[in-house]
C-alpha cells in the first residue's frame, strides 16, 4: 500500500498512482491538439473539452474514494 510519501514525485498532485497520472496528462494533450490543430467545428471542440473534463474529475474523485475506503477499511482492522 502506498504512503503519503509515494506521491511527492507527483507531476500533478493528484494523488494518483503514475500510470494514472500518465493517462491523464495523455487525455489533456490529446484535447489540446484536437483543439489547437484542428479544423473541426466549435462544438465539437466544446463537446470535447466537456468530456475531456469530465473523464478526468471522474478519475479523480474515484481515486480520492477508494483512498478514504481503504484508510476506513484500515481503521475497522485496528
């Protein structure tokens, strides 16, 4: 199980292991170029940028769950 000390060479502080980090700095360069160097129309972009966004809150709530799940689950074996 990883400490708090795990996470300090964090790229983005998220909290997250590195290959979840990885993913997620690939889905936002991903978006950025869908945005900057393409010729698609705005919506698109917009419809983009939502997913884009909601993919990674979701991520990050999910990951920030399952630490309080774990540190309840450590709690209740005490």
């Amino acid at each position: 199980m990883k400490e708090k000390g795990d996470y300090e060479t964090s790229f983005f502080k998220l909290g997250m292991d590195r290959i979840q980090e990885a993913l997620v700095f690939g889905l936002m360069l991903v978006f950025i170029f869908a945005v900057v160097y393409s010729g698609m129309d705005w919506t698109y972009k917009i419809g983009i940028g939502v997913l884009v966004f909601t993919l990674v809150t979701v991520a990050t709530m999910a990951n920030q769950a399952l630490k309080i799940q774990r540190e309840q689950d450590k709690k209740r074996k005490q």
